[in-house]
C-alpha cells in the first residue's frame, strides 16, 4: 500500500468536499492520535501487527483527503516511546512494520515528489535499531526539497522527552547564548517540531479522550475532536466531521490566538530572541541535526 492512496471519490462524497472546502477556516496542520488499532485487530480476529498494518492503509486515504482538501501539515502519532513497554513481539512487529513502510517509501520518491510531500519523522531516533535509523534518514533526507504536503510521523515520541532533549540541546549547542536568551520561545524553537506552526486540530479515534504524552507543548490553541471510531474504520465522512468541527470552533479561537501571537511578541522582544547571538545557536542546531542524518543515512 502507498504512503498516499488514490482513493477513489462517489460524487456524493466529492460534492461534500467541496463543501468543505469552499468553506472558511481550513485547518493549516492537524495531529492525528490513530488509536484502535489493537482494538480492531481483535474486533477482526486477526493478529495485532495485522491491526497496525490495517491502520497504516487508512493513514494512506487519509493523506490523499488532506491532500485533496487543501491541507499543508500532518502530524501522526505512530510509535510511543512507552510502546517500548509491549510485548515483545509486538514491538518487533511494529519496527518490522516501520522497516516495510520506510524501504516502501524510498521506493516511491518519484509519487512523493510528484504529490510534493515531505516526510519528517519526530522522536528520539536514537532509541530505535541502527537500519531503522539509516531508513528513516535516508526518508527525510530524500523528501526534503518537498513543500506541498508536510508529514511528520511521531515515533518513538513522547512529549516529555521531546522537551528534556530540547533542554539538553541547548547545553550541549548553546555556548554563546547569555543566560538572558533562555526563555519560552527559546525552547520551543529546539522542539522537533520546530518548524512547523502549532496543530490548529487534533483528532483522536477510538473514544479516548486523553492526550497520551503527545504535543503537549504545541497544542496550546488547538481545538480537540474525539470520536469513538477505531482508526483502521475511519471514513472520509469522520474525517470531513472533524474539519467541520474545527471551522465552527475557530471562530471562537480567534480573539485567543491574537492575544496568544502578542504575548509572543513580547517575550521575543523581551527575551531578545532575535538577537544575532540567538538566531546563530539556531542556525547551528539546525546543521547538527541534519548531520546526524547524514551520519546515519550513510552507516
């Protein structure tokens, strides 16, 4: 299965995109917490890896609608690092998994060039096996000139460690900087996701209603949408549900996201976050991370 399906629209569903579409307030970025799979997988009787694959077929149509509707950022949460915690077999299962799908999408470069879509892949990476490291690198390095899609896959994420490593990367990268420099904007700029603006929504299936350690840090205005569907089960018709539900929210956001982007300016100012000093650090982080994938790409 392709990381970006060619779903097949019934007029009835094209009509209700275009619906959508034609709206007002289409969501730049949106975080989906696919759950369920396990779930499904014994709804089903089929093995639990079986489930997980099920997921990723659906994460593919669910590309080409954000694709097709006009959305920019993706963000999937596919791997927790407390996944490590499962059995064994299934955390072998789910690296052989992300193994299939990574050589599977260094295959596809030409379609993911042609749709645009850059994948970029959030974590502590040094956790997962050295041939997993060099696919996802070689992944990221191979997409990264393409700016019509922007996916990044969480994976062996949590959002605590995300924001213990950007503390730590600023010890480690940060000489130069006064201890003035070191504010909010400044950690949030050594984020994985540094990058990429804030998910405007966050949709999770399978009926919880946790955050589960994901972008916790990001997700300051964004609005939730929580639906009982298991993810393999998703349909166009939840999914246009969700985006629905973000336009009808966001008129609401919209006083709250001003007042956020000027309390930003201020401790930019304050903080002196455009200080030669400061942009240099983040210069400097930037070429460190590409050359661990480089590092690796290559190993």
């Amino acid at each position: 299965m392709s990381w970006v399906s060619d779903y097949k629209y019934t007029w009835l569903q094209t009509m209700a995109m275009n619906v959508i579409k034609n709206g007002f307030n289409l969501p730049h970025h949106i975080a989906f917490v696919m759950d369920g799979n396990r779930r499904y997988a014994n709804s089903q009787h089929i093995r639990k890896i079986e489930g997980h694959s099920k997921g990723f077929d659906k994460l593919a149509d669910c590309l080409r609608w954000c694709l097709d509707i006009g959305i920019r950022e993706v963000t999937t949460f596919a791997f927790s690092i407390e996944n490590f915690k499962r059995s064994e077999e299934e955390v072998g299962g789910l690296l052989d998994l992300a193994r299939e799908k990574f050589s599977k999408l260094l295959q596809e470069g030409p379609k993911l060039q042609e749709h645009g879509v850059r994948i970029r892949v959030i974590g502590n990476l040094s956790l997962l096996p050295d041939d997993l490291q060099k696919l996802i690198a070689q992944t990221m390095l191979e997409t990264e000139k393409n700016d019509k899609l922007f996916l990044n896959v969480a994976f062996s994420y949590t959002s605590r460690d995300e924001i213990t490593h950007s503390v730590e990367e600023i010890i480690r990268l940060g000489e130069g900087l006064n201890e003035e420099d070191i504010s909010e904007r400044l950690l949030e700029e050594c984020l994985y996701s540094r990058h990429s603006p804030q998910p405007d929504l966050l949709f999770r299936t399978s009926g919880e209603t946790r955050i589960s350690d994901f972008l916790m840090w990001q997700l300051n205005s964004t609005v939730l949408y929580f639906t009982k569907i298991l993810w393999p089960e998703i349909t166009i018709w939840n999914f246009l549900a969700g985006i629905f539900t973000y336009q009808r929210d966001s008129l609401n956001m919209k006083s709250f996201k001003r007042q956020e982007r000027q309390a930003r300016a201020v401790t930019s100012r304050k903080h002196n976050f455009y200080a030669e000093r400061v942009q240099n650090f983040l210069v400097r982080l930037d070429v460190y991370r590409r050359d661990i994938l480089l590092k690796w790409s290559t190993a």
